[in-house]
C-alpha cells in the first residue's frame, strides 16, 4: 500500500494559503480509480509510471486517505472513471466504478471505446449505474494520434443513445492544436447542439494550459447550455481567470485528476507551450524533471487550488460562486443525471 506523501510545508500551505479560501464541501469530478480487477492480467506498472507511487493502482480507499490528508477539514465527494490505457478491462472497470458508487458522494462514469456498440455501452452504464462516460483517444484505432477527431471518438450511435438518457460525458479533446484547434472548435459545437440532453464536460479546459490557447476560444462552447468544464491538472491563474470571466460560472467544476494531481510538480507556460516541472521522477506528459532538486514542490493538487483562489480573486467570484465551483455545479448535475436514471439513490 502506497504511503501518503504529505509533508510540513504542505501543512503549512493549506494553513497560510487554502484553509481561509476553501469552501467546506468539495466535489472533485475528475478522479481516476481502479484496482487490480479492473486491469488485463499482463498489466504491469511501468518503471516511471505515475501509479508507481501508489503501488500500481489507485482506489478509492487511497484517494479517500489522500484527500483527508490533502483536505483535512472538507467533506469530499468525487467522480470518477477507471485508467483510460490499453491494460485496462474496460468491463471490469466499470464494474468496480459501478461498486465504490453510491450516487450521493461518489459518481462514476465508464471508460468507452469508439469500437463498442452503443448497446455495449448503455449496458456497461446502465447495469452499474453509472452517470455517464468518458471518452479517451488512446482507445482509437486506425488513425495517427495527431489526426484524431472528436467525433472518431464518440460515434453518432453511442452519443444518440447518451443523448436519450441524458448522461454525462467527459472529453479529453483531441489534436496538438487543443482548444484552439479549429476542427475541435468546430465539432466542440457541433457535438453540444446535436445531442442537447447530452452534458459534456470538456475536461482540462480543453487542454488549454497556457493562456494563448485559451484566448477567444471559449465563447463557442459557453453558448451552448449543456457543456461544461473542468479545471482538471490548470494551475495556471491566468487561465482560470479567463475561463471564470469568460464561460458561466455555473458550468465550471472542479476537477484535479487524482492520482496525477497527488504527484509533486506544476505545470509552468513556456513561451506559447507548457510543461509539467516534476519534483519526482515520474512521465507525465511533456514533463521536465527538477533531478538537481532546484526547487521545493508541493502537490499539483495545491498548486491547482492555489491558481484558483488567485483566479478567483481576480476575477471576482463570490463566496457562493466559488462554493458552486468546488461543490454544487457538480453535485447537481451528477445528482440529477443518477436521480433520473436510477431513481433516488442506490440501496
Ligand atoms: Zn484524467
């Protein structure tokens, strides 16, 4: 069992910095969590594969101790879907998301493949009660990564039948371009308008993790009342403020993407680009790893809350405005979606 990585100056930092800014309810709506079953039998953890720091796996028992650790005094409800990888038994993943949900302070979403059947996904969704899914380009087949598209990655099929059930997806959009991508501009739209009961939640902010990526390329999506975002592994201030400014405040969830957001790091705009600086030794991305120890990190988990509360001040949110961001956009919206589906909770 991996230890919970929580040091003095990290305590000090949510006693100087967050304790006075958090609200007391927090949802996080992008956790990745599996376990062993939820993993083809060959799965092995690469050498410097972030999950190496939590034994391979991370489930929600572990999330939950991190986050009491990291959150000592918010009550912690999260979303989660299982690891997007091809290791993973995307049945089997949804099975284990379907057991650690309960619909009230744990929603899950399964992990879908372009190639399913939109039967196969309604079923995988529907027998677990789950919310929704969560699309990933690593599962396309038969394209170079850099051509794929959003809709290769969500078929006509599979989002007609989201569509009349209402459920929620969340999209890790494709291309170098990210948000500013004129294709994904376009399908981005395209997507929200034709399946309008469909919530989409754009995970990352549409990736944009540097400012010039952000700029004048939310207006599209904030036009369309069923798409959201989360702020997912954005410690950028400079984003987030865009994004409160200039998308509806009502429609931004907080997300970290735990267990990636538990390793020490931030993610730094260079010139027109980002990089993750990595205080640890693991691959995450376009990561430039501190070896010399230059520096001293903390969580990308705080650095994101802080680039928040900064955003948040500059931008000028409100107590109930921020305590929307952090808690009730989400639980609301997931809230609703399962009440719908499944009836009140699950027994
Ligand atoms: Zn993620």
């Amino acid at each position: 069992m991996s230890i919970i990585d929580v040091s003095d100056s990290d305590r000090q930092i949510y006693e100087r910095e967050l304790q006075g800014f958090l609200p007391p309810k927090i949802f996080d709506a992008h956790v990745h969590l599996f376990d062993r079953s939820c993993m083809n039998p060959t799965y092995q953890c690469l050498p410097r594969s972030i999950f190496g720091k939590f034994g391979g796996v991370f489930t929600l028992e572990q999330c939950l101790d991190w986050a009491k650790a990291l959150l000592p005094e918010q009550e912690f409800h999260l979303n989660s879907f299982g690891m997007p990888s091809y290791d993973a038994d995307l049945n089997a993943s949804a099975a284990y998301s379907g057991r650690i949900s309960d619909n009230r302070r744990c929603f899950a979403m399964s992990l879908v493949s372009p190639r399913d059947t939109a039967e196969a996904v309604i079923r995988r969704v529907e027998h677990n009660h789950l919310i929704g899914y969560k699309a990933y380009l690593n599962f396309v087949e038969g394209k170079k990564p850099r051509e794929i598209a959003i809709h290769d990655m969500l078929p006509a099929a599979q989002m007609q039948a989201a569509d009349e059930r209402g459920l929620v997806i969340t999209l890790h959009i494709p291309r170098p371009g990210r948000l500013a991508d004129p294709v994904n501009q376009a399908q981005m739209v395209e997507l929200c308008r034709r399946y309008p009961r469909t919530r989409i939640i754009f995970a990352h902010i549409g990736r944009a993790y540097y400012l010039s990526n952000a700029i004048g390329f939310l207006d599209g999506i904030a036009a369309c009342p069923n798409a959201y975002l989360d702020t997912a592994m954005v410690n950028h201030e400079g984003v987030l403020e865009y994004a409160f400014r200039n998308f509806p405040r009502d429609r931004i969830l907080f997300g970290s993407d735990a267990p990636v957001a538990f390793l020490r790091g931030k993610s730094v705009e260079v010139n027109n680009q980002y990089a993750y600086l990595m205080g640890e030794d693991y691959a995450i991305g376009t990561s430039i790893y501190d070896a010399s120890h230059a520096v001293t990190f903390t969580t990308f988990f705080y650095e994101q809350l802080r680039g928040i509360k900064l955003a948040a001040e500059r931008a000028g949110l409100s107590r109930a405005e921020i305590e929307n961001v952090f808690f009730h956009n989400a639980s609301r919206l997931f809230q609703a979606v399962a009440t719908r589906n499944y009836g009140n909770r699950k027994e």
